[in-house]
C-alpha cells in the first residue's frame, strides 16, 4: 500500500497481522499439541488459548474484507493447512516434500503482500503488479537463506533444503542471484522507492554471505529479521 500510495486500510492491516500470528502457531504448534494432547503443559495450553483469540479476532476482521480478497485468502490458507497436516500418502505436509519449503513461504508471504491489497482495493492486476509480486517472491526466498543455513544441521536430510541439495555456498550464491534478479526488476518496473530496495538488498546480500551453519542465536533470529522490519519504517518516514 506504501509503494503503490494506497490509503492505508486498517481492516487489512489488522487481519494481516493477526493471520500472521494464526497461521505460524498452526503451523508451528498443531503437531506438537496432538503429541501431547492428553498431558499439555501450561506453555502449551497458555498458547493454544492465546491462539484461539487471535483465531477469533481474525475472523472478525476477514468478514470486513472484499469478497475478492476472500477468494486469495482461502487459497492460502489451504497452502497453509497441506504445509503442516500430512495429507499424501507418504504420510508428509507441503513442508516435508523435498525443496518445497522455501517456496511455499514466499508464495504466501508475496502474494498477502502484493496481490491481497490490490484484490481489496479493487484494482485490476496486470504485469506490472505481477513483476512486483515476482521481485517480492525472489526478496523472501534470498530471505530465508541464512535461516536454511542456521537449520542446515537440525533438518531431516529427506528436507532436501536447498544447503542439502547445493551446499552452504552454492545456496549463499542463489540467494545473491536471487537479489540481483529483484533488484533487476526493481529497476524494469521503475519502482518509487528504488533507493531504499538497494540499501536493503546490500543488507542482505552481505547477510547472507556471513551466514554460516554455526551462527549466533539472534543473528537470523532478531538481525536478519529487522532487515524488512527497517525497510517498512525507512519507506514510512521517507518514502513521501
């Protein structure tokens, strides 16, 4: 909405935010609950009532959407649903399938970011928008790469994570690649705040290339996530 110079929406914004929060502790905790369904600890239930709120205020807030962004929603929330409930036959999720991972969380983050604003405000899309959902799609996946890396040595070798597949710095030199092509068609689409993509893109670039398979606990954790927290609040003070 920032880019684009849409009056904010407070009803989209709020959702958003709460989704976010719905959609990682489903993910994150829906297996974990059914482990201990019947001796929950106190951190668990705290959680699940926590969750169920928010659950509920989200759907308040889904119903004062447009019945277009209605139907992008209820296709991600069913990516959302196969990445944590295993529904092939192999007994796996969307997140267990070989080299799905990454993917299927840039696909949602891009298209809640991109398509869901101009599917609320009633805008028809047209390759413009459909480049910039596609630079945001290769900015998430550069994103999580230090993140792979991190969880290089905890995940399941069946991952097939991109460090398994490549190794550690073949996947540094994609997700540079993968920078270098956003920043490529930040340019092709003259974007408003072209300026603050490069600043940001460097961030990461150079992220990504400290990252290693023995990183601090808070070097992707808080620094590698400040770097779109910072984006947002650099494009607020300055991007008018």
């Amino acid at each position: 909405m920032q880019e684009w110079q849409l009056n904010p929406d407070s009803n989209l914004l709020i959702f958003t935010f709460l989704a976010s929060i719905s959609g990682y502790n489903f993910v994150k905790y829906a297996g974990v609950a059914k482990l201990y369904h019947y001796r929950l600890t106190k951190q668990l239930k705290a959680i699940q009532l926590f969750s169920a709120l928010v659950f509920i205020a989200m759907l308040y807030y889904l119903f004062q959407l447009q019945q277009e962004s209605l139907y992008l929603l209820l296709g991600l929330a069913l990516l959302n649903f196969i990445y944590a409930f295993p529904i092939f036959k192999n007994g796996k999720n969307l997140r267990n399938l070989s080299g799905f991972k990454v993917f299927v969380i840039a696909l949602v983050w891009s298209s809640t970011v991109v398509l869901l604003p101009f599917f609320e405000f009633g805008i028809q899309t047209d390759e413009l928008i459909y480049f910039q959902f596609f630079q945001q799609f290769l900015f998430v996946v550069a994103l999580m790469i230090p993140f792979e890396i991190r969880d290089f040595r905890f995940d399941d070798n069946s991952l097939l994570t991109l460090p398994q597949v490549l190794g550690v710095w073949e996947t540094k030199l994609v997700g540079v690649l993968f920078l270098v092509f956003s920043l490529l068609i930040a340019i092709f689409i003259e974007e408003i705040n072209f300026i603050f993509t490069i600043i940001f893109s460097m961030l990461l670039g150079v992220s990504i290339i400290l990252s290693k398979k023995n990183q601090g606990r808070y070097y992707a954790a808080f620094w590698v996530e400040a770097i779109p927290i910072c984006a947002l609040v650099m494009n607020l003070i300055f991007g008018s």
